[in-house]
C-alpha cells in the first residue's frame, strides 16, 4: 500500500476539478457535442460570410472553432474547442489557446475557421504538436455582406483564416498568438 503525500493529494485534488470542468470525461458526448456546434457554425458561416462555400470546396481540409471566449483586464485569453474536417467528415478534435498582454479590457465570444489549401498546409498542421498561428496564414474578411474575394492570389495562400459570429465588448478578434493542439474530447 503506498503512502499518501501532500505532493498527490495536491495533484489529485486540482486535477479532478480540471477534467471535470473542460467536460472531456469518459462517455461524456464531448466529440458529438463539438460536431454538433462545428455543424451549426458552419452552416451560420455558410449563410452569413458569402465565398466561404467556395473555399471550403477547394481547402484540403477545414478547422472549425464554433466558439472562442476571449477575455481581458490587463492580461487576457481566449480559449475553445473544434474539429478538424476533410471532405466533410471530422477526423481530429482541436483545442484553440491563446495569451495576451496589454491594454484591454472586455470579453467577447467568436468562431472562427482556418481553410488550409494545400496539402502541405494540412499536413504540416496535422504533423505538428502545437501549431500557433504565424506570418502564412492569411485573413479574408467580410465587408458587410461582400463576396470574400477569393482569387487567385487568395487560393494561392497556405491558410486562410475567416473570423465570423462576434460578440462582445473587445474590437477585432485575430488569432495571432493562438496555438491548436490536438485533443481528445
């Protein structure tokens, strides 16, 4: 019988709260509860961001982050959960994490999607322990209802990011500093 010390009970104690928290027990739904949100955020991205169908059809692969709560006083953070989707079918789950630091103050909640169009993109993304949003990743952004101009200089990027659904109290989410890794729900 082993000896109970300060150091497991430590551990032990914080960690079930933890588990308990991010709703990834076992036999917890947390996979179909994540597809179910990447379903309903793809379609609201669908109807809501013109062109995105279009890139969708010609991205190697699609990562879906229906919903991001960033928050800040000073230091901030965002955190969410996604799935990573080849020709329409989930074949990872993601968590997105990111950290800042400056002026700010506020909340706001957001999804966003990463079209990776080649399959170097994807594959580099899928190879990686951590993967953090960098200088290849290219953002379209809708102009009150405008097609995403998505031409040939656009379809020619890496990555692609299109960030829809906000709400809240910060102006203008971006992901950089983000870091994906994969999980399992």
């Amino acid at each position: 019988m082993s000896k109970l010390t300060r150091r497991h009970f430590v551990i032990t104690g914080t960690s079930l709260p933890l588990l308990a928290a991010c709703g990834n027990g076992i036999n917890s739904g947390g996979a179909a509860r994540i597809d179910g949100r990447v379903d309903s955020a793809i379609e609201f991205m669908y109807t809501e961001v013109p062109g995105t169908r279009d890139l969708a059809m010609d991205a190697a692969g699609i990562l879906v982050m229906p919903l991001v709560t960033e928050a800040g006083f000073g230091f901030g953070g965002s955190y969410g959960r996604g799935a990573l989707r080849i020709n329409g079918v989930t074949v990872d789950y993601y968590s997105a994490v990111s950290g800042t630091f400056g002026l700010q103050i506020g909340a706001q909640q957001y999804a966003h999607t990463l079209f990776f169009m080649t399959e170097a993109a994807l594959r580099e993304f899928r190879t990686s322990p951590g993967w953090a949003v960098g200088g290849d990743v290219r953002y379209a952004i809708n102009d009150r209802g405008a097609n995403l101009g998505a031409d040939t200089t656009t379809l020619s990027d890496p990555v692609i990011a299109v960030i829809y659904g906000q709400a809240g109290l910060i102006v203008g989410a971006t992901l950089d500093g983000t870091r994906y890794t994969r999980i399992i729900p």
